[in-house]
C-alpha cells in the first residue's frame, strides 16, 4: 500500500508527541499534586519530588487562611534515621518547610500533614520521595535532549517507512542511530556524571535502568542498521528496533535510577 511521505511524517509527530506527553506525566520525578478543602478553602498542592542540590528543597502550600498550620516529617530514604518533624512557616499566602540539601543521589521521604482547629489532614497517602541531583549545564543538557528528541521521532519514521516497504529506509536508519548516539552514548553519560557522579551506572557496574534501557536500544538499532547495510530489503530488524526504542520511551525516565543507600553508606546505581 503506498501511503505519502508527509502523512508519515504526520502520524510520526502525534506517536512522538504522545510518548512525549506520557513521560511528563510518568516516572518517579514527576510531582505529587492534589487538592484537600479546608474551612472552606480548597487548597491544591504539588509535593516535588527531585531537587538540585546545593541548597535546601522548599515544600510550598498556598493556604490563604492563616488558621490553617502545617508540619512536615522527614527522614532520609534508606536510612536509620529517626523521623524528623518541623513546623512549616507561614510567608504570606504560603505555609513552607525546608528539606536539608543531600548529595547528588540523596533521597529523603516526607509526608506534609495540615492543621486546622483539631483537624490533622495528611495530604500524602504514600511517602514523598525526593532526590536530589547537581545542575547541568545548559550545554550539555539541551544538545541530549534534542538529540534523543530526533533519535524518537527518525525511529518512528523509520519504522514506518519499513512497514509500508517505502525506498528511504536505510538511510533514516542511519539518522537514527546517530542521534541516538549522540544523545545516548555521548551526552547521556556527560548528564549523568554532572547531575549523579558518574558517567555510567548501569551494567555491568549498576542497575540504573535509564543506561540500560539506552543501551539496549542502541545496541538493537546497530544490528538493524547492519542488517540493512547487507540487505536494503531488511524490514524485521528495523521494525523491531523501532518497537524497542518506543517500548524504552514509555518506561518512566530516571525509574530505578542512582540514589544513596544509607544503611551500608555507599551509592547505589
């Protein structure tokens, strides 16, 4: 079946962008939000849950009704410690608490519980974890991003163009295994020496599933690319690749990733 180059292109930008959108509002980075009503007032708050060290995290409540009080109970994730409670400060509309600044890898759970007359409202069912990550600069950031960006959307291309049997396939694989390259192989591990401490922390030195996932990815994609350079027919291995590297996308970023395990005191990929 002939289908036009550009209603590929279409169909390539919505799957890219619906991945896009579903890693947004996935994964253990994205913020706890929600809403409680008190005396009245409805308040919606969102608990982070990553932070860049260097200074304490501030948990933020807008509560406008200056009955309403606050305390937060934390401790350190993987760790011994005792809870730590403290009272959350009033700065105008807002009740605020601060989280003492971790090392890069650092994890602390809190819950933020809310105050008025006898009421105790938990906003949190579950504890809130929270990592800690060091800043990374703009250069190296941007280009990974943008360059796993055109890895996504010339893998989807890609594979589209070998299941409708269209003449550029080899070429978009080539495409594709570059930026995945670049923004895997090359400026992925660069991100995570700067936000984690080490550039690679996935197998065989650790288990941190976003190098892994990476990897395995590209790895696919080179043998599809291979494939396709002996036999410009070579539709499996593209499709397959193509599968792989969306399958990798929906995983939620940073998911079993670096953090400090307390208890025996050393980082754990």
């Amino acid at each position: 079946m002939k289908v036009n180059s550009l209603i590929l292109w279409i169909l390539t930008i919505v799957l890219t962008l619906g991945t896009s959108v579903y890693q947004r509002r996935t994964g253990p980075t994205k913020p706890v939000r929600g809403k409680v009503e008190i005396a009245g007032e409805q308040i919606k708050y969102k608990l982070m849950r990553t932070h860049e060290t260097g200074a304490d995290a501030a948990i933020r409540i807008k509560a406008s009704n200056r009955g309403i009080n606050g305390i937060v109970k934390y401790r350190r994730y993987k760790s011994y410690d005792s809870w730590t409670e403290t009272q959350m400060i009033r700065e105008g509309g807002e009740l605020v608490a601060y989280l003492p600044n971790q090392p890069s890898a650092g994890k602390i759970m809190y819950d933020v519980v809310l105050q008025y007359t006898d009421q105790n409202i938990k906003l949190n069912d579950e504890n809130v974890i929270i990592r800690f990550k060091g800043v990374v600069p703009d250069g190296i950031l941007v280009p990974h991003i943008l360059f796993m960006l055109f890895a996504i959307i010339f893998s989807i291309r890609t594979g589209l163009e070998a299941l409708f049997r269209r003449p550029k396939t080899y070429i978009l694989a080539w495409f594709t295994v570059v930026f995945l390259a670049l923004g895997g192989a090359v400026f992925g591990p660069i991100v995570q020496k700067y936000a984690f401490g080490a550039y690679w922390t996935g197998w065989p030195l650790g288990t941190d599933l976003t190098d892994n996932k990476t990897a395995l990815a590209l790895i696919i994609w080179i043998i599809a690319l291979i494939r396709l350079h002996k036999n410009r027919q070579e539709r499996t291995w593209v499709i397959i690749a193509t599968v792989v590297l969306l399958l990798v996308y929906l995983i939620p970023h940073s998911m079993l990733g670096s953090e400090i395990d307390h208890t025996t005191g050393v980082s754990v990929e």
